[in-house]
C-alpha cells in the first residue's frame, strides 16, 4: 500500500505493510511530538513489563556514537551502557533509556520512538535505526 505523506513543501510516497501481530514502536507524531502520551498511557506503562532481558555482553556490542541525516538535520546520537541497562542521548538532548523488545529492538523510554540496531556477524552493531511514522531512519555508527 502506498501512502502519500506531506512535509511542507516536501512530498513523498512511503511504502507500508500491514502486520497485525507485531508491536507499534512509534506513537502518532502528535503525540511523539507533543510530549502527550494521552490515550497511550496503557501503553506506556506495559513496556517495562514486557521488556526481554539481554546480556550485558550484547549490549555492550551497541556502544558507541552513531551519526546521520533526519530530513536535512544532522543527528549525532550516544549510546552507553550503564548498570546492565542502555541509555542515548540524542544531540545532546537529556538522556533516555532504551527499553529493549527484542535482542536488537527497542522502545525510548516515556518517547514515541522505536530504535532497531543493525549488527555484524560478531554481533557488533553498525547502525541504529530510529523508527517513526515516516519510516526507519538509520544512523551509521561512527565510533
């Protein structure tokens, strides 16, 4: 199915399938951008419940800085490892924990953003996506 999506001045046509069993890892952007959880609090409070345990030695492979393009914005963003949980920090905004779905998905801890990490066959991570509305926007790790 093709949806016309409109930014601005900016047209485009964004592929999107339908998946009935899985997790949304995005919110509305209103409500991602709003700062209002709303009629999502349900939701909000059932991620750490349904968060998966990962191994500190896998998270640890997720570490690091990873750099790219949102639109025409730059965006640096910092991934740490602290007391067997990961936290980023997107361009120096304040820090947020990311609460893992999957062993390589997870949600933004009280934001509307799902981010996926792409990795090597050594399970060391080389991108991490951020998925919005709009689709998936991958960064490229860079340290």
């Amino acid at each position: 199915m093709r949806i016309p999506v409109r930014w601005s001045r900016l047209h485009a046509f964004i592929e999107m399938g339908f998946a009935a069993d899985e997790m949304m890892l995005e919110t509305v952007c209103n409500e991602a951008y709003g700062g209002e959880e709303g009629g999502w609090s349900s939701q909000v409070m059932e991620r750490d419940e349904t968060a998966v345990k990962i191994a500190q030695e896998v998270l640890a492979k997720y570490v690091g800085t990873y750099s790219g393009m949102y639109l025409q914005n730059p965006i640096t963003i910092e991934v740490m490892l602290e007391d067997g949980e990961l936290f980023f920090q997107k361009n120096n905004s304040a820090r947020r924990r990311l609460i893992p779905k999957s062993e390589t998905s997870f949600l933004e801890d009280g934001g509307g953003f799902g981010y996926v990490f792409t990795v090597e066959g050594d399970g060391m991570a080389t991108e991490i996506s951020e998925v919005h509305v709009s689709g998936a926007w991958p960064f490229s790790r860079v340290l």
